[in-house]
C-alpha cells in the first residue's frame, strides 16, 4: 500500500509517502515540505498548496491519501488555515478518485509511539526508527506527514474489516418484503 500524508497547514503543509504494509518494515518514498509566503493572499497560498500537492500527487501515484483531521485550537486563524489546506488536499485526492482517510492528532500518535500525548520529538524518532532513517525529517511537519501515512497503513486493515462487518450485519438485518396479494399461489392436490 502506498500512501501520502499530509500535515496540512498554510505555511508549511508537510507531505510523506510511504509504502508498505501492515506488520513488514515499512518504506520511505519521498518527504517534503509545500510553503506559501505568510504575507501573500490567502487565494494564492491556496493554489500554492493545491500545485504542490499535485505534484506530489503525480509523482509518487499514491493509492491512498491520509491527512490530519482538524481539530479545535485556541487560535481560531490557526484552525481555519489548517482546515483550508486540508480542504484542498482532500479535494486533490478526490479530484482522482484517491481515498481520503482522515486521522486526529492523537490516533497518529498513538499509532507511532504508543502514547495518544506523544510530543514532537517522539514522533519524529519513532518515524526515523520505523523508517530506518539516518535523522528525523525536518521540519516536523515533514515528519508529522509521515508518521500520518505510517498511522494508515498501520490501521487501514483494521478499519477495512470492520467496515466489512458493518456493512454484513446490515445486510443481515434487511427486513423482507411480504409476499403480497398479487403473488402467485400454488394449490397443492390432497
């Protein structure tokens, strides 16, 4: 499974493909940073990231996309530059067909270090042990991108399944049609 993780923000969108599978070492493909200038209009910051998230995009060919759900900060510029870089990656990926799986901060770090609270620093030394790098990917949103594409890979057979299982037990439970009036009814001889 190839996937690129995003870290969206509007300075600094971090971007990481990984290739691999659950259970094997894993493989880094490629990592970087998309910037846009603080200063510049937010139209053209946004197109910025969408070229740049293209590229990556034709590039690597991901098969799947991850990228770092938004969640609430006190800074409420914060929160909406980020949802807007994440818009449009999710936008890119769908423009393509690519499925979008959306994971908290939290989940991510759980997924890499074990500990739902892990700091910057820990994340980016278990994505260099995980990846068999030589030093943590900088900036850390860089390595924030990758750790996102190493949490999917890791979780996306398990959600896999139980979305299977969802859909089964629904299936089960579909109630029958009555037979209606109209139906044909065979008379059997005494």
């Amino acid at each position: 499974m190839r996937v690129l993780g995003v870290d969206p923000g509007l300075t600094r969108c971090g971007v990481g493909v990984v290739e691999g599978v659950a259970g094997r070492p894993l493989t880094m493909l490629g990592v970087g940073v998309v910037r846009t200038a603080s200063d510049a209009e937010l139209g053209h910051r946004l197109v910025a990231i969408e070229r740049g998230i293209e590229e990556w995009l034709d590039e690597h060919r991901p098969e799947y996309v991850a990228v770092e759900r938004v969640f609430a900060q006190h800074n409420v510029r914060t929160v909406m530059g980020t949802a807007q870089a994440s818009a449009v990656a999710m936008l890119c990926a769908s423009r393509r067909g690519i499925p979008v799986a959306l994971h908290t901060p939290s989940e991510v770090k759980a997924a890499v270090t074990g500990s739902g609270r892990a700091d910057k620093a820990q994340v980016g030394a278990m994505v260099t042990r995980l990846l068999r790098l030589d030093a943590p990917p900088k900036p850390a949103d860089a390595a924030d991108a990758l750790a996102l594409a190493i949490c999917h890979i890791w979780r996306a057979p398990a959600v896999n399944r139980l979305q299977q299982a969802h859909a089964a037990a629904a299936a089960a439970h579909v109630p029958r049609v009555p037979r209606t009036a109209a139906a044909p009814v065979r008379k059997v001889p005494r």
